[in-house]
C-alpha cells in the first residue's frame, strides 16, 4: 500500500528523531510521509516505472545529504528526507508482488522499473500485493513504531491510528475494487468518460520516459 510506504519512511525519521535534534518536527515528518507514497501517483499513468526511480531517488537522496552535512538547514533536510522516503518507496516495491491488477494471481514477473538499467527487477513477494493482510500487518507494526517514539504528539498519533482504520478498510476490500472498478465504468456515462483526459507514456531513444495528455 501506498500507506505502508508512508509509514514506513514516517517510522524511519521518528526514530531518528534524537539526531536531527533542533531540525526534528511535524514537517520532516509530513516530508517523510508524503515522499513515501509520493511514487504512487503514477498509479494514473504506467505503475511502478513513471515515477519509480530507484537508481535516480537514491542519487538525488546522496546529493542533498551531502549538501545537508554541509550547510545543514530545515529546507535542505525536508528534500533530503521527503526524497530518501521516495527513494526506500521504490527500492523496496521489489519486495512486494507484480503490478497485474488482481496481482493475487500474478501473471507477470514485474515489480518496478530500473531506468538506470531498462529492466524491471522481479517481484520478490514477500508481501504478495497491496493490501494483502501480510501488508496491513505491516502498516499496523510501522505505525506502532512512530507512535511508541517521543517524535509524534497527539495530533499526529491521533492521524496515525486513523490512517491504520483507512488502512484496514483497504485490506478489507482489496479483492473487490478490481471488479468494482470494472462495474462503475461500465455504469460511467460516455460523456463523463469523454471529459477525462487520455494519460499515455512511452520510452524515448535515450531511455526517458515521456508522459503526454490529450484530449479523448
């Protein structure tokens, strides 16, 4: 789940809390939440390869801690920290299942996209798809990890444990969106479907990746 990848990066800077000291905070917190899922948002567009950069997060993550061991500043360690979180997000989708729609029952061996190589690295599996119970059990463990740490008061506990109810919800129903998802477009009426833009990638010679919209 994008949640568990939230946390995940939510968990690592609450326990580093202690060494950030003065720079510590709700901000490096959202930026740490948010850069973990931030990834995700190619979910409209090709999964897992238009904004899966493992190789280029990791790098650009290397240059702003240098930059941050240099000239510390709060700017500086919420790019290092929100784009570190991007970083571990697509790294770690190896560990997980393919990127099919019902990946319970996979068909490819696809789980995220290395540009630095032009190859897709094969899913590992060790939490079978998003929202597999092996993966609410995840999210549950990371978010008990920030809530026991002196980092986060109660407003952030407070979203936290309703983020785990968001969470639950979604294992819950994982198995039925994919079918829900096919009977509310069929019910979607053309014009409605018409006002949407067409979302289309594709590799460029030199091994980027082009996104384009148009009009339907």
């Amino acid at each position: 789940m994008a949640l568990t990848h939230g946390l995940a990066s939510l968990a690592l800077v609450a326990l580093a809390t202690p060494a950030l000291s003065e720079y510590a905070g709700p901000p490096l917190l959202a930026a740490a939440f948010f850069g973990g899922m931030a990834p995700d948002l190619d979910l409209v567009a090709e999964h897992r390869k238009s904004l899966h950069f493992p190789v280029g997060y990791t790098l650009l993550a290397a240059i702003f801690t240098a930059w941050a061991a240099v000239s510390p500043s709060p700017g500086v360690l919420l790019c290092t920290v929100a784009v570190g979180a991007a970083a571990l997000h697509a790294w770690s989708d190896v560990l997980a299942g393919s990127v099919e729609p019902a990946p319970w029952n996979p068909t490819s061996e696809q789980a995220v996209y290395n540009h630095a190589l032009g190859r897709w690295h094969r899913p590992r599996r060790l939490v079978r798809y998003s929202g597999a119970p092996e993966d609410g059990l995840l999210a549950v463990g990371l978010a008990a990890v920030a809530l026991l740490t002196p980092a986060t008061g109660p407003t952030a506990d407070a979203a936290l444990l309703w983020l785990l109810v968001v969470a639950g919800a979604y294992v819950l129903a994982r198995k039925r969106l994919t079918e829900l998802r096919s009977r509310l477009a069929a019910l979607t009426p053309a014009w409605v479907v018409a006002s949407f833009p067409v979302v289309s990638v594709e590799e460029t010679e030199s091994g980027a990746t082009r996104i384009a919209l148009r009009r339907r």
